[in-house]
C-alpha cells in the first residue's frame, strides 16, 4: 500500500503517530494509500523546521523570492498532465477539470510573482522639518492553512503561494482525504529554489488543526472548509491570538429573470450545478427562476440537459462529472435527497441508484433536479455539496433577491438576464459577497479577492489578491529624523504638525 508521508524541512517524513487514514480512489471505491495523521509533536517539529528557515528566507530579496515562484510556476505547467491525474484519482474529479484545479491556483502564483510591486510601501518627504515618514509591510512569521478536500491544488496555492512570497514560512495542513497533490506541489517548490523548512506539508485531522491553533509560533491561520469548522478555527485562533481568515460553506443562488438567454442560462446551470459532482464552494445549487413561464421553461429545459449528461470515471474524457470523495460523502448527499422529497418537494430527476458498470463500488451519484423547494425546508438551508439542483420559484425580482439576500451562507450568487438595470441595482443590494452577472461561476481573478459575507467567511480579510498581501503581513512605519547639529527644543507634550 502506498504511503504517503509528511513534508519537513524538504524532506519526506513517515508518519510516527500511529495514526493513519484511509485514501480511496472514487472511482473503483478502493483504498489505494494511506496517510499519517500527525500528532502535536510531529506538528511541532514542522513549526521549528519553519522558524529556523524563516529569518533568512524574509531576508532575500522580493524580486529573488519571485524568481523562484516563475520557477515552480513552470515546474508546475510541465508536470501537469501527471499532477492532474493523481488529483482525479484522489478526488474524482474529471481531469479537465482537475487541470482547471490546478491552472486557478497557478494563476495566484503568477500574481505572487508581482510581489516586490505589491511589497512596496508608503513615502512622505518632509512630513515635518528633517522629518520622512515610510511604511513597510513585513512578514508574520510562521504561518498556516488549512485546506478543504474539494480544490487540492488551487486553494493551498492561494495560501502558500501569497505567504511565501511575502517572506513567511508555511505550514499546509492539506485535507486528509486526498493529500498527494499538496505534497507533489511542496516536493515542485524545493526544486524551484525554495529553501528548505519554508514549506512543510503535515497530515491530519482535528488533532493536528487544534495542534496548529494552539501553536504559539503560529502567527495566521487561513482556513478554507465546512462552516462550522471555519467558526471554530476563527474562535479559536483569535482566542489564542492569532490572525484568522476562515472561509467556510456556500448556497449559491442563481436568479434567472424573464429575459434570461434561457439556452445559455441552462448551459450554465449544468456545468454549475453538477460539474465536479457539485462538490465547489462556488456551485450553483438553487435556481430561482422569476414567474411561472420562466420557471416551467426552465424546468423543462433543465430535464431535457440532465437526460444527456454522461457521469463516468473521472479519466474519462468524454464524462462531464466523475464520482465524489468518499462513500460517506455519497451517502450524505442520497440522505438529503430523500430529506427533499420527505420535507414536500418535487423530485423530478432522481440521481440515486446510479451504478456504473465494470465500477460498481466507486462513489457516483446521478444529477437530481428538485422542483417546489421552499425557504423553510431544511434542504434548502443546508449545504448538500452534490450534484443537486433545487428550484424555488419566486414571483418578483424583490423575492427572488430576499432568498440569497436572508440565506445563512452568502460565497456567491448569480443573476441571468438582459437588462442591465436589474442586474445593476441587484448586484448593489444583494447580501452576499461575490455576484456573478450572466456569469455562473464568479470566482474573482487571482488579482482581486475572493471572500464570501455571512456563514460563508469568518474575520476581515478576503484570499489571495492585494487582501492576500495584507492578510499574511503587518505594516511597519518608520518615522526618522538625522541629526543636523542644532539642539532640538525640549518638549513634554505630544508631538504635533502644529
Ligand atoms: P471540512 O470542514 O470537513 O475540512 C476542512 C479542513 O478542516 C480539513 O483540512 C480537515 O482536516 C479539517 N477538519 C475537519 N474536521 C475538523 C474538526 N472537527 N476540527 C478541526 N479541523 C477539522 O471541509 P471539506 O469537506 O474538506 O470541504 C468542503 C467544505 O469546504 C464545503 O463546506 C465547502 O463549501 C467548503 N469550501 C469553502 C470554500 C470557500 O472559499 N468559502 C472553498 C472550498 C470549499
């Protein structure tokens, strides 16, 4: 069985807690390795490799800290064909959509390579008589992430690859289920130039989180995950004095109005909806069509779209989605289905009792289309992560924007339409943090930020982008004067530019 070890100080480390986890291949429902699951010891270890390396990775040059991001920005374009294909395989995500994993971090990368623009401080000459006044950002220290299962590559790059760049040292906490991507990508940095104990990947589970969160050399933590888990870790850190950026779960709506290109709105919701089996924080699982007309096109449409999609191993190049993670997950997703048509809704497509032939024991799940969900059902409220798409019809604009708007999570929300008013005023008001206007899937570009309001994010700072930057250093403003021969008054009072 392979096993897959922990990454300190640039060197593989076996796992010496006795603790392991299973890795399945979705596909076959096979377990195919193992992973070590760290103890606070072996956490800790991490935490000197990183302090040891720190200081003198903070001390070379930005621009020379951004050569070696082009570097492993490179390394990683020429292994991804073999990158894509072990995330496939851990995940169950199809390959074109593992490499697209990999590209959106890849692209965070190309930002951190700007980084001795985005370094660069603030200058006032003269702010009194010999007085300059100049502010640098400096890095935190050692700092941490902790990832979710669903994007192996890019969300660990939004985080180390800002981190590094600002002249901290990382600890990656990856998700234990499919943790060999994390690793490959530590493995590609070291080989770009990267020094060693600058990036450490630890294994784990709660032990190995509550280890980071009560570290005192940890100086940030960036969670990305479930809700509850994000509230935790925010709780936590900050109670332990830590900056906390905890990104947590999403229930993205999309409303699509009157005037909607109907053909195109539902290409978008099939992708949306079920690509990656509709395991992304920034899926499109609700569909508030406004009035009848709009709702019965669109439902009648949707059918017709589900009919043709083709769920098969995510090698396949001709499936649209493969399985998901794991046999729990699957079985969570099949128990809100039944939860939906228990609670009253209209199951029109149901997804369950999908076996693949020739892959009868891997974790695939059907598209299921529910139609008549109402804001009171407990399925509407939760998160389901699956290829599930709920319709709740609304008869108004104002209707439709009071959904997203009242919901517990807000990561992101779509509005398909022709008029640009309507798209304007609600893309003001809706109550969610990143809006999407005929636009599916509004993952903001590396260079802006990424953050979603409410349940969906805990503490101030968004990911990756010039909020990125801030999140991972603090400012330093030095105020100086050079001695000119001529005594200064003596003064008692607080200084002023009186
Ligand atoms: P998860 O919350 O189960 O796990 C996330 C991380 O937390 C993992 O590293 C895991 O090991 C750790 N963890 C799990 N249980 C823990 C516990 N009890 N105590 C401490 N740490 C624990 O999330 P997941 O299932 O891996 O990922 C899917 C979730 O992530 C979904 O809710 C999805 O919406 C969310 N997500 C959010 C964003 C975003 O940016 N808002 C992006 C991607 C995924």
């Amino acid at each position: 069985m392979r096993q897959i070890t922990h990454f300190i100080s640039g060197q593989a480390q076996a796992g010496r807690a006795e603790r392991f986890g299973d890795i399945y291949n979705p596909n076959t429902g096979e377990v195919q390795a193992q992973v070590p699951l760290a103890s606070a010891a072996e956490l800790d270890e991490a935490v000197q490799a990183a302090l040891l390396a720190q200081p003198d990775w903070a001390g070379v040059n930005p621009q020379r800290r951004a050569r070696i991001m082009f570097k492993f920005k490179e390394l990683v374009e020429t292994h991804m064909d073999e990158l894509a294909m072990l995330l496939s395989c851990e995940h169950g995500k199809v390959l074109a959509d593992a490499k697209g994993d990999i590209q959106r971090g890849l692209e965070v990368i190309e930002f951190a390579c700007g980084i001795p623009h985005l370094l660069k401080g603030e200058y006032t000459q003269s702010a009194g008589p010999g007085l300059d006044v100049f502010s640098t950002r400096q890095p935190l220290g050692v700092v941490a992430g902790i990832t979710p299962f669903n994007f192996p590559a890019m969300i660990p790059m939004w985080m180390f690859g800002i981190a590094i760049a600002c002249g901290n040292a990382f600890i990656l906490k990856p998700s234990e289920k499919d943790p060999s991507v994390p690793v490959r990508l530590a493995e590609l940095m070291l080989e770009a130039g990267l020094p060693e104990g600058v990036l450490n990947v630890v294994h784990g589970d709660k032990i190995a989180v509550d280890a980071i969160l009560a570290h005192a050399d940890i100086k940030a933590v960036s969670f990305v995950g479930s809700s509850d888990i994000a509230h935790y870790t925010y709780m936590t850190g900050t109670a332990n004095g830590k900056r906390v950026q905890a990104m947590g779960g999403a229930k993205n709506h999309g409303i699509i109005m009157p005037d909607a290109d109907m053909e195109q709105t539902v290409a978008d919701f099939a992708g949306a909806a079920f690509g990656s089996a509709g395991e992304r924080c920034m899926a499109l699982p609700v569909a508030v069509p406004v009035g009848k007309q709009t709702a019965d096109e669109f439902v009648a449409r949707m059918q017709e779209t589900l009919s043709t999609l083709k769920i098969g191993i995510s090698t396949d190049p001709d499936a649209h989605y493969g399985p998901v993670v794991t046999q729990a997950h699957r079985e969570r997703i099949t128990d809100y289905i039944q939860m939906g048509v228990d609670e009253g809704a209209e199951l029109l497509v149901d997804g369950r009792g999908l076996t693949l032939q020739g892959h009868e024991k891997g974790f695939f799940i059907g598209p299921s289309l529910f139609d008549h969900v109402k804001a009171d059902m407990q399925t509407y409220r939760d998160e389901i992560f699956g290829p599930v798409l709920q319709i709740v019809r609304a008869e108004s604009l104002e209707e439709a924007t009071r959904l997203p708007s009242q919901h517990q999570y807000g990561n992101g929300v779509a509005i398909f339409t022709r008029n640009g008013l309507a798209a304007r005023e609600f893309a003001d008001k809706v109550n969610v943090g990143m809006v999407g206007v005929n636009v599916p899937i509004p993952v903001p570009l590396a260079y802006h930020s990424f953050g979603g309001w409410k349940r969906s994010a805990f503490g101030d700072a968004n990911q990756h982008g010039t909020e990125g930057v801030r999140f991972f250093t603090k400012i330093k403003t030095v105020t100086q004067r050079w001695p000119t021969g001529e005594l200064a008054d003596q003064s008692f009072i607080i200084p002023t530019m009186n």
